[in-house]
C-alpha cells in the first residue's frame, strides 16, 4: 500500500525523490523552507530543468500521493524521512553540515520514535554514525546516497544501475525498511556499513572525476602527437573494463557534484592520513583545462597564446555545466567566460537554458559579461565563436548565418560538437579539443 515517507527539502535531489517515491506508490510529503517554491509545486509548477520531473509532480498531486509543505509538523507521521539538503563545501574544502545538522534538530522532536532517518545527499563518511548522538538516539540511521545525473534524475531514480543501502547495527531492519521503497525499480539493492556508503558516493564522483581529467590529458597530448582523442577513446571505450561512457573530453568537468566531492573526499582522505594523490591531480588537470581553452581561444582571436584579448567579441555558446540543465553551479563555461572578461574580452553568451533576464548575476560586478536569448546576436561581429556547452540544438543553428554575422570566422568547440559537413561552404575554421586539425 506504500509507506508514508518524508522528504527533506525540494532541490533536484529531494523533488525527484519525493515525485518517483510517489509514482512507485508511496505517500510523500516534501518539505522545504522556501515558501514560494512550496506554492509553486503545490500549482505543479517545477522551476528546475530536469526532464519528466513536472509531469510525475502532476500526477502525484493529482493522485493524492504527493503533498508539499513549509511546516515541519507535517513530518509527524512519516515512517521514513530522507534528508535531501544542501552539504556546500566549506573554506577547508570539506562538506560544510550545519543545514543538516539544523534541520535534524528541529525535526527529531517532531518525527516519532522509530521513524527511520534516511541520509540521501552526499555527506562526509562518518556523518550516520554521528546523527544518534545530535537526535538523542530515537531514530535507526540508513544511509542511501543518491548517484542522480542532473538532467536525468528521473531517469536514474526510477532505473537505477544500483541502489546502495548502508546501516550499523542494529538498524538492519531499518535498512530493510528503506531497501523496500525501491520495490518497482529493477534496481539491484545493495547492502553495507553506513561508512562504506556514505564512501561509495564520494568514491563514485572522484572516479568519474580522474576518469575526464584522464581524457582531457590524453586530448592535449593527441594535439601534440597528431593524434585524434575520439579514435583513441573509441578504441579505449570498446574496452568492457573501461566502458564507452564519459570519454568525452571538454572544457573541464563542473557542476554542484564532481567539484565538491572530489574536494571533501580529498578532505576526508588528508583527515585520514592517506594521501590521495590521483584525485588532488585529477582536481589539478581540471583547472589547467580552463587555462588550456583561455589558451586556444587567445591563440584562435590573436593567433598566439598569449595574445591580448582586449576588446576583442568573443560569441559564448553554453553556459550550463553541461547539455540538459541551466546550472550555473560551479560551470566551467561561466569560469571560462568571465576569465576572457577579466582580459578585457567583449563577451556575449547564449544558453537556450539561461535567459537574460534570469542572468543578473552574470551581466553585473566584475568579469560581468553579456547573456543574450538568441544564439546569432550573440555571434555579431564576434572575432571567435567558442562552444563551451554541449547543447544538441548547436547543432541544428544556421551556422552560414552565423558565419555572415561574425567578424572573424574562427570557432573554438571545447566539445567537439560540430562536425566537417555541418559547417561546409561556410568558411568557418574550428579549433577542436584533442586533434590537431
Ligand atoms: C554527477 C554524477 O555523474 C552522478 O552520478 C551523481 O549522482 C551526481 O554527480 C551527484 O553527486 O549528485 P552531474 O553533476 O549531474 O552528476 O554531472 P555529470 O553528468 O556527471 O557531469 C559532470 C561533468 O563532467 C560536467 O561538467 C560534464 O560536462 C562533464 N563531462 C561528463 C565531460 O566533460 N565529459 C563526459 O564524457 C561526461
């Protein structure tokens, strides 16, 4: 009949949990502090872009499953409550926990006895076997991570490649309980020690994390030996121990995860005397990766790498961290794109998932550079166009127009997202990643 499960708070982690918890035929009431965004789901209206999310919301709603609340007393009947908030990452670089650590206090007094406390966002390894201690021990502990791919949560969530479930003793039967709420997914449940868990997320991002920064550096040196990176990586990926998936090189990798969790598990590793060299390397190849396309695009606008970039137009496409969201958060498109600002670059960008007017932050203060809501004005009179996102729909723009915009028809394509054909017959020149065409 479904259980009755408390999800807290309503970011991308926390609504697709509470909306797939509720398609799976569970009753979920999702809490957060943020009263407008509690009305506006209440109305159905879903302010993140994460495909399929607005239409399992709606029929939660409309199927009484699904209830959205600001009061935390909404919470007291819940038989499991899964904490999906925010752990951002301290000045030290480990996962700062006071949003957690305030919502647990506010809500143990709330929650019954036995309701059982379920960490789902990502948190440092020790952090179940801490919470009794800040909730007077009146609730068993699980730990589930997440491993939700913005862009594909719902996806992830209802067909997961496994779903993990970590608890001590004596909360197996807990643990039981939480594995139980993915009946409907044909997910396999796998089951451990909350710090095996809560390490297997952290494990899981840094992988992929050494995973690109690898690629990146075999792209730079296929450019150094005339080599191609995507006969390397289809070689690489046909591989089944390496696997086809996130081979692609780019401008780096960003967003709220990979950043901040290469980061705290670097943290967690320094705490524990272990010296995870491959990671502080792989965070390190990250940010020389930005400094690589400041590189190309200085070498594409002035024909040398150190060339100046004042007042030069450079047209941005992209700004997302990656395809398929309008985060901002971390991007290595926005860092990229206010580095060249910084040199004195005319910069204007186009996002078909940022729109000008939800681009403050971006447009003012220093490094402000210009957001536009069509790809050609951003292209006027550019003397480089540079490609920092991998939007599909790039590729389907009317690259001749474009090239009659433009002022100097170069482009740098961090993502090697246009081909040969696409831009025949426009007199285009393009700066890949990883060739030495
Ligand atoms: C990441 C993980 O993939 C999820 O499994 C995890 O649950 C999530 O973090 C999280 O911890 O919540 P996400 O941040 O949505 O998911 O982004 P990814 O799809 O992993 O992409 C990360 C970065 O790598 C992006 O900047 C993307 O452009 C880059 N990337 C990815 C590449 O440059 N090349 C690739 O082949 C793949």
């Amino acid at each position: 009949m479904g259980n009755r499960v408390g999800v807290v708070g309503a970011g991308y982690v926390g609504l697709t949990s509470a909306a797939c918890l509720a398609h799976l035929g569970h009753h979920v009431t999702c809490l957060d502090n943020d009263e407008a965004k509690v009305e506006a789901l209440r109305a159905g209206t879903v302010k993140i872009v994460e495909p399929g999310l607005p239409e399992l919301v709606r029929e939660g709603l409309a199927e009484d499953r699904l209830t959205f609340t600001s009061d935390p007393q909404s919470l007291a009947e819940s038989e499991v409550v899964m904490l999906c908030l925010p752990t951002p990452m301290g000045t030290d670089g480990t996962a700062d926990l006071s949003i957690l650590e305030d919502a647990l206090v506010t809500l143990s007094p709330i929650l019954s006895p036995g309701c059982v406390l379920v960490t789902k966002s990502t948190v440092p390894v020790g952090t179940a076997t801490r919470i009794p201690e800040l909730t007077g021990h009146r609730h068993p502990v699980v730990s589930n991570p997440e491993f939700l791919r913005e862009g594909y949560a719902v996806h992830d969530f209802l067909h997961p490649d496994r779903v993990v479930v970590g608890a001590d003793e004596p909360d197996h039967e807990a643990a039981e309980h939480v594995a139980g709420l993915y009946e409907g997914t044909d997910a396999p449940v796998l089951r451990c020690d909350t710090a095996s868990a809560e390490l297997a997320k952290y494990a899981s991002n840094a992988f992929l994390a050494v995973k690109l920064s690898f690629v990146n550096t075999v792209a730079e040196l296929c450019e150094r030996v005339d080599a191609d990176i995507s006969k390397v990586t289809d070689a690489m990926g046909k591989d089944a121990r390496i696997g086809p998936s996130f081979l692609a090189p780019g401008p780096g990798w960003g967003g709220s995860c990979l950043p901040k969790d290469t980061r705290a598990l670097l943290a967690v590793a320094q705490a524990s005397g272990v010296d995870f060299a491959i990671v502080r390397d792989a965070v390190r190849a990250n940010d020389h990766q930005r400094a690589m396309v400041l590189r190309k695009v200085r070498r594409a606008v002035t024909g040398t790498v150190d060339g100046s970039l004042a007042g030069m137009r450079i047209g941005v496409f992209g700004l997302a961290f990656k395809a398929g969201t309008g985060d901002l958060r971390d991007s290595p498109a926005v860092a990229i794109a206010r580095q060249l600002a910084h040199h004195d670059a005319l910069v204007t960008a186009y996002d078909p998932c940022v729109p000008q007017s939800g681009a403050h932050d971006l447009t003012a203060g220093p490094d402000a550079i210009q957001v536009v809501d069509d790809p050609y004005l951003a292209a006027k009179d550019a003397n480089a166009i540079l490609i920092l996102t991998e939007w599909p729909e790039f590729r389907t723009l009317d690259w001749k127009k474009i090239a009659d915009a433009v002022e100097h028809p170069v482009i740098v394509d961090t993502r090697n997202l246009l081909d040969e054909q696409l831009l025949d017959g426009t007199g285009f020149t393009v700066a890949g990643i990883g060739s030495s065409a």
